[in-house]
C-alpha cells in the first residue's frame, strides 16, 4: 500500500497535458469503472482519458447519503496529471484507477 500511496504523491508533479477545453472530453475508457488500470489508460485516446476523469469524479463526488456531503474529489487537470504520472511506469499497469483517484482525493489532492 504504501507503494500506491508514493505513486499517488508523485501526480502533481511534471507538466499538464490536458486541455483546458472541457468539450474534449469524450466517452470514458472501455472498461467498467472499478476495472479500469493504467494499462487501459495508457491505451486510450485523449478524449477517453478526458472522458475517465469525468466519470470517475462523477462517480466518487457522488453525494454520500449525509445532507450536504459528497465524496471528495480532484481537480480534472491534476487527476489527469496523477494518472500521467502514476502510470507512466511499466509496474503501474494494473493500478486502478479510482483507487488513485480515491486515495489522492481523501488527501486533499496532489502536492
């Protein structure tokens, strides 16, 4: 675990790559959200990355049940840049990908 959670430190680092226009985003990655890794990341096309990071804030900044609560979420430019970086690594291939997100969101996010 703690391996996952140095490679979650590092998605604030390094240059974003994400375009600022959200209107690129297209569909999410072909695989089921809880399924997706950063194999299938590293396969998809901008649009599909664009598309994840949608879905994937969507799905986890869902409201929790409490009244005025929702899960924590990341900023779409650095989500994008901590599954950049997390993944860029061959070892990272079967990371999942909300679990990144997960874990960088309940710490407030990237550095």
């Amino acid at each position: 675990m703690s391996a996952i959670l140095g490679v979650t430190a590092l998605g604030g680092c390094g240059g974003g790559g994400m375009p600022t226009d959200q209107q690129s985003a297209g569909p999410a990655i072909d695989a089921p959200l809880e399924l997706a890794d950063c194999s299938d990341w590293n396969a998809a096309s901008l649009s599909e990355k664009l598309g994840t990071v949608r879905q994937i804030r969507e799905t986890l900044g869902a409201p929790t049940g409490d009244p005025g609560l929702s899960g924590a979420t990341l900023d779409d430019q650095d989500a994008y840049d901590l599954f950049e970086s997390a993944c860029e690594e061959d070892l990272a291939r079967g990371f999942k990908l909300y679990k990144l997100y997960a874990r960088a969101a309940a710490f407030g996010g990237p550095p």
